[in-house]
C-alpha cells in the first residue's frame, strides 16, 4: 500500500515522544507534526533524523483505512488503545 496524497494522519494523529527536528520533546496525539509540508508530506522523510517511530510506520490498511478522515480515527484510536 502506498500513501494516500494529501493526507499526512500519520503524521498528525500519533504521540511522537522522541525529539524531532523543530519539536525538540516530541509531539502530542492529534498536534500536526512542525516536519508536515503544506502537500501533508513529510520535510525528513529518507533522511537520517527521521524518528525511528514514523520510519517503523508502514501504510497499511488497517492504519490508513479508506480515506484520510477515516485514518485520522483509526489511528486516534490506536493511540488511545496503546496509551500508558
């Protein structure tokens, strides 16, 4: 599966904690990550200081669901089901 255009959930919906470039304590659920461009494409992506977490992230169905409202709540709610 690939990455839907336009729709950058991945980068919105999760809790990131570690340090990424310009959020140096990470990012909270449901905050736009400061690396999303204006196209909801990722500023780091292929590059070394890209979090291990959104490297691990892989698009899949599950995940992405069919559209980008719909990845936003399957990814709220795996946030919430993963939450310590």
């Amino acid at each position: 599966m690939n990455c839907r255009e336009g729709c950058g959930a991945c980068c919105i919906a999760p809790s990131i904690t570690s340090p990424i470039p310009g959020m140096p304590h990470g990012k909270p659920a449901g905050v736009p990550c400061v690396q999303l461009d204006d196209a909801m494409r990722c500023r780091l992506f292929g590059k070394p200081e890209r979090p291990g977490f959104c490297v691990g992230l892989r698009p899949e169905a599950g995940m992405c669901g069919e559209s980008q409202r719909e990845a936003m709540a399957l990814l709220g709610a795996l946030e919430l089901a993963t939450a310590p």
